[in-house]
C-alpha cells in the first residue's frame, strides 16, 4: 500500500509522516507571499506615511512621556525591528530617554526573562530603556477606566495610561476571540488588568456566536479591545502581517483602527483558504514558539474548531504535534487552565460550572477546550508531558502513527484527513471550492 509523505511544525523543526493510501488528504496552506526584501526599509516607509494619522515626530517631543507596548514571547512579532524604529522617531522628536517605558504586553501569561526581553527588543535597548512587564494582578500599577457600554471593566497598566503618548505593536492573524489580532488589542489585553482579561474572555462572549475566527464586525471582544483601547489612549500602532515562515509580508503604521483593518484586509487574502467539506481528522501544526506548553499548543484544535465551521465533523480527531517542554505553561493563566482541566471530574463539569459561575483569567482556555472536547477528542504527539497531557483529558500519542492509528480505529481506514501545518496562520473556510 502506498503511503503519502508530509512535513509539519515540531517545536523549531519539522515532524515527518506518512499517511496510508487509503486516507483521502487534503491540505489547507495559506497563499504564499513573498517576505519583504527589506523590513527595516518598509518599516522607516510606513511610519513616514501612516495610515489616518500624522507622524511619529508630529505626535510627540520634548517632554512628551511615551509608552510603547510590545508583544512578549509567545508571539513571532519582530519587535526587535519595531520598537527601535519607533523610538528612533521619538529620538527625532526630541524625547528623552527617561520618558520612554516599554511595556511587555503579558496579559496573563507569565513576566518575561531579561534574556527574554533581550531577544524581544535587542539587547541594546533593554539597557539604554525602561522595560517593565504587565501586572495583570497588582492594583496598585492599574488604572481603572470605567466600564464600556457592553459591561466591560477596563483595567490598564498605569504606565500606558498615564503616557502622554501610547503606542503598540503586533501582529495582524486570525485569533480565536478578535477575529484577528493586532490593533487595539496589545495596549487593551497584553496591558491590561485581570478583570478586563477575566470579562473578555469569560464564558459569555466565548458562547457569543459573534466571537469567531475571521470576524471583526458584530464581534463582541473586538468591539470591547477597541474601547478599552481607546480609554487607555492609544493613539499609534506598527503592526505586521507574517507568512507561514513566520517573515514579514506587510506592514503598516499610523491609526489604530485604520492601520488595523488595512492589514487585515490584506490577512483576509492569505490565510483564508477554502475546503469543500468537514473532515475525519484534522492535523494541525503549532511549531515554536506556541507549543512549548500545552496551553498554548490547544489554540491549533480551538482554532480550527472556531473557524467559521469546524473543519471536523463531531466525534472526529484533531491531532497536534506540539513538545510542550515547560508542561501547561507556568503563567498563572496557565496554571489556571491546568488545574480545571485535571481537576474536573468531566468535560461536562468544566462547561457547567463555567456558565454558571465564571471563571478567572487563564482558565478560559479550559472552556474553549471542553467545548472543543464535547464534539471531538484531540491528540498531543510527541509532547515531553504524556502523563499531563492525560491528565487534561486530551489523548497523548508518542508518534505521528500512533496518533493516526488510534483516530482510524473509529473513523475508518477510509477516513478523510484535512493537514493545517500552520493552524494559527491558516483559516479554513468550509462549503466553498477549495483552491488548494
């Protein structure tokens, strides 16, 4: 029997695998783009000529306190092009350094490293700069802005609010909760306090048939980053677009609602991809830095269950190869995430006392899974932590085969297999013809 060969994200390699012939596979790809020649050229371009805003230089100068929110290292964002391309325009603008603070977008997930930071923004600007890290949990360095008019406490890191000038960075791709990421959300999530985290991510809008992968209108957490957003201040984002090799496709500067519906426009044209049908099996890639836990490895299954249709059929398989060396993760919102996954006596107990009561920060990912887990089951292969993957109610296998063998047992030799390798950069949109 003739078996087929794939390739797919393995922490900072690629797992090989063969599927039998019997299996009828499809792949979901984004368009291939070629990265730009020169991202630190397109960088100086967009910030000269941003979108529905003036300059950097015009936005700021002597005396101005400015603080640029970044992304941490759960996200590929080039941060180390980007944020020292800002502050050169501050420098031009006249603003010391004294007056600038960078702050690490955290959100929930655990304070960053200096080698961390390093790697993030350059180790030349780490100690010319202060560089501080979210605290989602400490009072005293939140400012509370109220509520929006959809309920929404609003909780920002005071250093952000307090600025006389706010400014983001980020990454325009699908995400699970706001439709795409990027814009109002790194300063609104990445800076903000628990509560403002614990309401967006709360049972309620993970239910709202209007928070779905691709969807910025009519979304209820979008709508929520925006206003937070603007009460925090922000004023200025540089966000990007990423291909599957996680380099730079596009960049743009300026508003951050303007900017950020430029790019995603473009993100629409690449990472949405049509296939015909639902499938037996989903295989999903993750690769670093995402699956070096298994909090954040779930986003493949979680994404490709909350795109627009789940791409499996109920009671098929998503299977995730993913290392998941630090275990769930060690943030508190991953600790969150494992305690009620491994505590709960059953998927239905985490969806039930989830709508009932609520649940803190971090432990969404715990509902988002159940819900996943209540249609299909999920298969960790080759993680570090097979007891933990247990543990958590996913099914952990040690090899690629071993994972298809075990989803084959019930859905058939003759199974239909649909292979996301970059399930985060990839939104399969069921019911249409497939380009691929």
């Amino acid at each position: 029997m003739r078996e087929i060969s794939y390739r797919i994200p393995y922490g900072k390699t690629n797992l090989e695998f063969t599927l039998p012939s019997s299996m009828q596979a499809d792949m979901a790809v984004s368009r291939q783009v070629e990265p730009l020649a020169d991202v630190q050229d397109a960088v100086r371009r967009a910030l000269a000529r941003p979108t529905g805003s003036p300059p950097l230089a015009e936005l700021a100068g002597p005396g101005s306190r400015v603080c640029i929110v970044f992304t941490d290292s759960t996200r590929a964002c080039p941060d180390h092009i980007l944020v020292p391309a800002m502050l050169r325009e501050l420098q031009k603008a006249g603003v010391r350094d004294e007056d600038i603070t960078l702050l690490c977008g955290v959100g929930m997930h655990r304070p960053s490293t200096l080698e961390e930071k390093a790697a993030k923004l350059g180790l030349e600007t780490v100690r010319r700069y202060r560089v501080l890290d979210n605290e989602p949990q400490n009072t005293a360095m939140l400012a509370d802005l109220g509520k929006t008019p959809g309920g929404v406490p609003v909780q920002i890191h005071r250093a952000a609010v307090e600025a006389d000038l706010l400014l983001a960075t980020g990454i325009v791709e699908p995400h699970q909760y706001a439709g795409y990421s990027g814009g109002w959300k790194t300063a609104a999530i990445g800076a903000g306090g628990e509560k403002t985290i614990a309401y967006t991510h709360g049972p309620a809008f993970v239910d709202h048939p209007g928070t779905r992968l691709g969807r910025i209108d009519g979304n209820p957490f979008q709508e929520a980053v925006a206003e937070a957003g603007h009460r925090a201040g922000l004023r200025f984002i540089l966000n990007v677009v990423l291909n599957e090799e996680k380099r730079v496709v596009r960049i743009a500067a300026g508003d951050p609602e303007l900017a950020f519906r430029e790019l995603v426009s473009f993100a629409r044209s690449i990472y949405e991809v049509a296939v015909p049908h639902q499938y037996d099996i989903a295989i999903g890639g993750v690769g670093f830095p995402k699956d070096v836990n298994l909090y954040q490895a779930s986003r493949a299954p979680s994404y490709l269950f909350f795109a627009p249709t789940p791409v499996v059929r109920p009671d098929g398989f998503y299977i995730v190869p993913a290392r998941c060396q630090e275990g769930a993760g060690n943030g508190v919102g991953e600790q969150r995430f494992l305690k009620a996954m491994r505590d709960a006596p059953n998927i239905q107990f985490i969806l039930d006392e989830a709508r009932r009561n609520g649940y803190p920060p971090g432990q969404q990912r715990a509902f988002v899974m159940a819900k996943v887990l209540e249609q299909n089951r999920v298969i960790i292969v080759g993680s570090e932590c097979p007891d933990l993957v247990a543990a958590c109610k996913l099914t952990p296998a040690a090899t690629m085969e071993e994972a298809l063998q075990l989803a084959s047992t019930e859905t058939g030799d003759s199974c239909t297999v649909l292979i996301v390798p970059h399930a985060l950069l990839t939104l399969p949109v069921v019911g249409k013809r497939s380009r691929l």
